[in-house]
C-alpha cells in the first residue's frame, strides 16, 4: 500500500501528541491516571495512521460503508468517555473542596472563639 502526505501528516501529529504529552508529565500539570489515557489514545492514532486498513477493517467489521463515518463515530465515543470521566472528577473535586471550606470556616470560628476567651 502507498503512503500518502496524509499519512506522514497523521504520523507527524501522533509523534507531535506524544511529545506533548511526556511535556505535560514532565511538569507535573498532568497526571499519570490521566496520561495513560492519552497515551493508549496516541498509540491507537499511530497505529491506525501506519496501518490505515485497519480502520477499514473496523469499519466493515461494524457496517458502515465509509472508513471515515466510522473514524469520526469512534472519535465521538472516545470524547464522551473522556468527557464523562472528567465531569466524574470535577465532581468529587467540587464536593471535597465544599467540605474543606465548611471545615475551614468552623476551624476559624473556632480559633476566634478562642482568642476571645483569651482577651
């Protein structure tokens, strides 16, 4: 099979992905939990960009006609996934950060209280 611009276009963005990545891991601002995710997500961009019968493979294998339908069908499951595990996150997040706050305000309140009884 020929390998088309494109293809080296969609290498060159994989590698470029996972650059930014390992950038990302680096300082810190991305955890390994969540890196992880986007690694295999690289990985499976790569493979697909090397190897593009595969994704024709899939696409037959689940009926649809174009190689593209399925490509982008995948990609909005993939972004649905990754949306709702971040709002799952978010969450939690959200309802520690109320429980620090009410714990915070009860500290202070305590600690006036005390310098009060103090004076």
């Amino acid at each position: 099979m020929e390998r088309t611009i494109l293809n080296y276009f969609f290498i060159a963005g994989c590698i470029l992905f996972l650059g930014i990545i390992i950038f990302f891991l680096r300082k810190n601002t991305l955890s390994l939990k969540y890196a992880l995710i986007w690694l295999f997500s690289d990985l499976g961009m790569l493979i697909l960009s090397i190897f593009p019968s595969v994704l024709a493979y899939i696409a037959n294998f689940l009926g649809f006609i174009l190689a593209s339908n399925a490509a982008f069908t995948i990609l909005l499951a993939f972004v649905i996934i990754i949306s709702l595990q971040i709002t799952s996150v978010v969450s939690r997040q959200s309802e520690e950060i109320k429980k620090l706050a009410q714990a915070n305000a009860l500290l202070e309140k305590r600690v006036r209280e005390l310098e009060k009884n103090e004076s």
